[in-house]
C-alpha cells in the first residue's frame, strides 16, 4: 500500500506541469547516448508518447554523427574536421542524408509509432520548410547556416496529431543541389523559434551546465551563460549547446533546457518535476 501511496504522490506532483503545459509545444533535440542505447531508446519512445497523451505537442530533432563517423569508415571516405565541425564534400553529403534520412529517422519513427505515438519523419528538403546556404564553402563545403524555416509545414502536422521527427538537413535554394548539413542543436533552436515553442530540451551526455567544481548549475540567466562563457567555465562542446539555448530563449522559448540523457526518463524528471534534473536557461 505505501509503494501505492507514493505512486500517487507522484502522480500529483505531475499534475501542475502537466496542466500548465498543455497543448503546449516542446521541441527536443535527441542525440548521445540516448540515441544509441538500446534500453534508453525504449525509455525515450515512452516518454514522448506520455507527453503526448497527456496534451502536450513535442517536436523532435535528431543528430547522428557517430552513425555518419561509423558509415563513411564503412565505405572507406575520409571525414575532417575543422574547428569541431565536419568538413561535409558532395560525396559525404550523399552519405550524411542517407544516414540522417533513411536510416536514424526512420528508426525514430518506427519506434515511436510502435509505442502509440503518432509519428511522421521529414528533413528540411520536405517541402522546402528549412532552407539553408552555405557556413563558409572554401571550409566547410555543404556544412550550412539555415536561411529559413516554414513553420506551417510542422504547424500542420502538429494540428493533425503527428510528431514530427526532423531530420537537420536543409534545402538550398538551386535545383539539384545535394542540400546542407545542419547542426542539430542550432537546427533544434532555429525550428522552435519559428514554431513558437515553449519549451527546448537538450538531451546530452553530461548533467548540464557544471560550475568549476562540477556541481550542477540548475538555472541560468542570459548575463550568467556569458559570464560563464567568459570565464572558461562553459568551454568545449557545451558553448554550441547553450549559444543554440540563448538563439532560441531570444527568439520567444520560454525557457531551455539542456539534460543528461544518460538518466532513464530524464525528459520525464525535468519537465513534470519540481526539482528537474539538468540546466535551465531563460532570457
């Protein structure tokens, strides 16, 4: 009977969020290990399908390097990087849309619609809704900055009770170009500025935003990342992670969020929780 009593508890603990975010948007970007462990792709799949029984809208935006790392060894091309960015060539980007389209969305979502969620998996080049140039050709080649994104076309689909899983790939502008290669995180941020989300998660391998003495920093400020970022605090691959926080907490999010996706139901803990598990960064 105790082990019942807390259950409940539980459950009204839940309550206010879950009210308060009702039919509200939550855009999550899925990457790390939560993408490549089996069990915790179980434990993903049931937590956007409570999220979506419960009346809240999420959107989700997946990377996939190490699987693109994985199949460009495979076929035996060579990949570069250059200041932490890969080098995307005409031929890698063959493999980057093969791997980001064909493979790592559709397992998304087969697996979502397997647990009962509604799912529908699309890129940018879907009806053109992210468009993108180049970051710089001369370095990066088909690594590109999106342009645009037609936020009817998600909007849509949301209306008619989908999840959209998104791949980051964007369409340019000339016919027969091989598209862009988009980072997740930025092309997560950029989408739900333009579909007026609440809410953004960041799933990654760490507990979020660690102070110099690792502690974990449960919310941030604007003036707080930057002083952060000054210091050295934030430093390596968390400063693309909270600049792509910032880009979309200016653009009209709410709050975002970055979170051990290590953690079983870590999307859960932070957004019906009052404690929460990871960072939190608001304008």
């Amino acid at each position: 009977m105790k082990q019942q009593i807390e259950t409940v508890k539980t459950l009204l603990e839940a309550l206010p969020f879950i009210k308060e975010f009702n039919e509200e948007i939550v855009v999550i970007k899925y990457g790390g290990s939560a993408q490549t462990s089996e069990e915790l792709k179980e434990r993903f799949a049931q937590d956007i399908l409570l999220m979506y029984l419960v009346g809240l809208k999420p959107v989700i935006v997946h990377g996939g390097g190490k699987k693109i790392t994985d199949m460009l060894e495979i076929m035996k091309v060579e990949t570069n990087f250059l200041e932490g960015q890969r080098v995307t060539s005409k031929e890698d980007m063959r493999i980057v849309e093969m791997v980001l389209s064909g493979e790592i969305n559709k397992e998304i979502v087969s697996l979502l619609n397997c647990h009962g969620a509604k799912a529908i998996g699309i890129s940018g080049k879907d009806a053109h809704f992210i468009k993108g140039e180049a970051k710089d050709f001369s370095k990066w080649g088909f690594t590109g900055n999106i342009t645009s994104v037609d936020s009817k076309v998600i909007c849509n689909l949301i209306r008619e009770k989908f999840v959209p899983v998104i791949a980051p790939i964007a369409a340019a502008e000339e016919m027969g170009h091989p598209g862009f290669n988009i980072n997740a995180d930025l092309a997560a941020s950029q989408v739900a500025k333009a579909i007026g989300a609440n809410k953004i998660v960041f799933l990654t391998d760490t507990a979020g935003v660690l102070d110099k003495d690792k502690n974990l920093l449960s919310s941030l400020s604007k003036a707080d990342v930057e002083a952060l970022k000054k210091d050295g605090t934030i430093h390596g691959g968390m400063v693309p992670k909270v600049d792509a926080c910032l880009e979309a907490v200016e653009g009209g999010v709410k709050k975002a969020h970055i979170i051990d996706g290590r953690i079983e139901h870590s999307i859960l803990l932070e957004l019906f929780t009052s404690s929460g598990v990871g960072t939190e960064i608001t304008a």
